[in-house]
C-alpha cells in the first residue's frame, strides 16, 4: 500500500507542476488526465488480489476505456511520475514499459506494428521521455532516456538517448 501511495503522489507531483499544497489539491479533484492515471495505478495494485485481481484489473481497464476514451492495459508497466496531458484517445498495450516521469500527451499510441502476428511485441520507453500529440510508437523498439517525439510521428525504430524523432516515418533529427 505504501508504494502505491508513494507511485500516486509522484503522478499527482508531475501532473501539478509543483508542490503547492492548493495546486496538487485541484489537480486531485477536478483533473481527468490524473483520475486516469490513477485508475490506472489503482487496476495495476489491485490485479493481484487471489481469485477476483483479474477480473477487476479488466472492470477497471473497461471502466477507463468508457470514461476516458482511452486504452492503457492494467499489465503495461509504467514507472512512477506519469504525466498525461489532455488524456484522450491513449492506447497503451499490456506487453509495453514506461520508464519513470514521462509525459505522454493526447492520441498517443504504444503498442504492436504486426496485427497479424500471434508475437506480441511492444515498445519500452526510457525515462523523462515527452511523447507529442498524436504519435505512435510501434513493435519492439527501444526509445531512450530524455527523447523526445514530435506531434503525429509514427515510430518504427530505435531512438537513442536524447534524440529527437519527427516525421512518418520517425527520422531522428537530434542524436
């Protein structure tokens, strides 16, 4: 429980900006990108309860899917700082990893580049990696720590650390 709690404060923080008592307040009550997120955490703590985890890991997936218009899998792994801005239409697969303090803006897709394969290959993310509006981040590709991806790229390789990606297909302007 306390690493729940520590993982959801850290969200809070990042979603806030800052640790103003009255701003991490409002962004608690009245922030939908947060009470994603939250649900999110919420669904990945409580999956591992004997005999009912899985079935509430898949209310809580379908309940994010319904009222955030958003599809983050309760199995992904996201490190703790999470920070989505206008979360709407994400699509975060079960196989993917998010590194720590990431920002991940709206129409943001993360998952398998083959539909046909039964090989279930998504991306990992570095840490404090931005994600721009729109981009998809498909198959089995490594983005590293401190990347940045511009709006509507379509990412189908390997980015090091500190590059910049833009363009359909991603290019990597800043190594």
């Amino acid at each position: 429980m306390r690493d729940f709690i520590k993982i959801v404060l850290a969200d809070l923080k990042a979603q806030a900006g800052g640790p103003s008592f009255y701003i991490l307040l409002k962004h608690a009550l009245i922030s939908h990108a947060f009470h994603m997120t939250f649900f999110y955490r919420l669904g990945c703590y409580l999956k591992d309860i004997p005999f009912v985890g899985g079935a509430v890991r898949v209310l809580i997936e379908y309940f994010i899917r319904i009222v955030f218009s958003s599809d983050i899998s309760c199995r992904s792994r996201i490190g703790q700082g999470l920070m989505i801005v206008h979360g709407h239409d994400i699509v975060i697969g079960g196989n993917v990893v998010i590194g720590e303090y990431c920002k991940i803006l709206n129409g943001v897709t993360l998952g398998n580049k083959d539909t046909e394969s039964i090989v279930n290959q998504q991306p990992t993310i570095g840490q404090n990696v931005v994600i721009g509006t729109g981009a998809k981040i498909l198959g089995n590709v490594t983005v590293g720590d401190g990347v940045r991806i511009g709006a509507n790229s379509v990412v189908l390789i390997n980015i090091p650390d500190g590059g910049v990606a833009v363009g359909v297909p991603a290019k990597i302007i800043v190594k």
